[in-house]
C-alpha cells in the first residue's frame, strides 16, 4: 500500500480480458484484471483510445482522495481577532491548470468519480465489492474487507493507472 494518506489503494494488476462479452461501444473497453499482491479483481471500463491495454499487460492502478500532494494537504489552526481558533487548509487552486499537476505527475491516466455502492452478498467471507462511477465508465474491485476499508460511498476519488 501506499505511503501517503491521499491514496486509499494500490496494487499492480494483470490484464486478464479485453471486451470479453464483445465490443458494447466504440471508443470505451471493458477489462478484468487480478492484482499481484492483494488478491483483488477488478473489472474496468477505460478510453481505449486514450489509453488502450492488451491482454498480459501489466499496470498499477490507485485510488486517491486528491491529487494534491501530502504537504500542501495539511490543516492549520490560525486564530481571528476574538482569539478564536479556526481550521484552514492550504490547497493548490487548481491543479489541472497548473504546471504542477500533483499526483497526477506520476501517472499516465486519470478519471474523476465516484464511490456510489459497496455489495457483500454472495462473495464468501471477508469480501465486498465496490463500485466506483467515472463519468459513466464503471469499475468494480472486488476482494478482501481489509484493503477496502479506506473506501467510503459517496466519496468522490480519483483513480491513476500507469504501465
């Protein structure tokens, strides 16, 4: 896992299947992958034109909260005139207009979503599967409660792959 509080998940994955149940659109690929470390299974859809992977492919795939890096993530206690403390947080505006764009640096592609569900039933014992939406194209991560346990529905991530 990593070290950083922004990512929630990491692993290495295989391309196992490319559009295994046929082409369903022309610019958008479904993939199943199993991670080397974790015992995940992931099934994604992916801008094959943007970013197209092949059978026996390997990539590394994280979850984040931002892509702002750790040390301009952090809170701040200031006080007002009254002496009352409040919380701030420093952030980098913007981070896709700038030259510095974050984590996003490190990676090859990234999506913007959403965590929109989680599913326990009929997975055996200690498994969950969440559902992640990405501007319509979906991803499901199947596995272990444990490497899940980051994961909150509702919460809006980021997800980065590179090869």
């Amino acid at each position: 896992m990593a070290e950083s509080s922004n990512i929630i998940f990491e692993d290495r994955f295989t391309v196992e299947t490319v559009d295994k149940d046929g082409k369903k659109f022309d610019r958008v690929s479904r993939i199943t992958a199993p991670s080397h470390n974790l015992n995940m299974f992931l099934t994604l859809d992916l801008a094959n034109e943007l970013y197209p992977l092949e059978v026996r492919e390997m990539f590394t795939l994280a979850i984040a909260r931002t892509l702002v890096p750790e040390e301009l993530n952090t809170e701040e206690d200031e006080e007002n005139e009254d002496g009352q403390g409040r919380s701030t947080k420093k952030r980098k505006r913007e981070l896709w207009r700038s030259e510095n764009m974050g984590l996003g640096e490190d990676y090859d592609y990234v999506m913007y979503g959403k965590i929109y569900k989680f599913d326990d039933s009929a997975q055996g014992d200690n498994q969950t599967t969440a559902y992640f939406s990405f501007g319509g194209l979906l991803m499901a991560l199947r596995g272990s409660y444990r490497h899940l346990a980051s994961v909150v529905v509702g919460e809006n991530v980021y997800l980065l792959m590179r090869k």
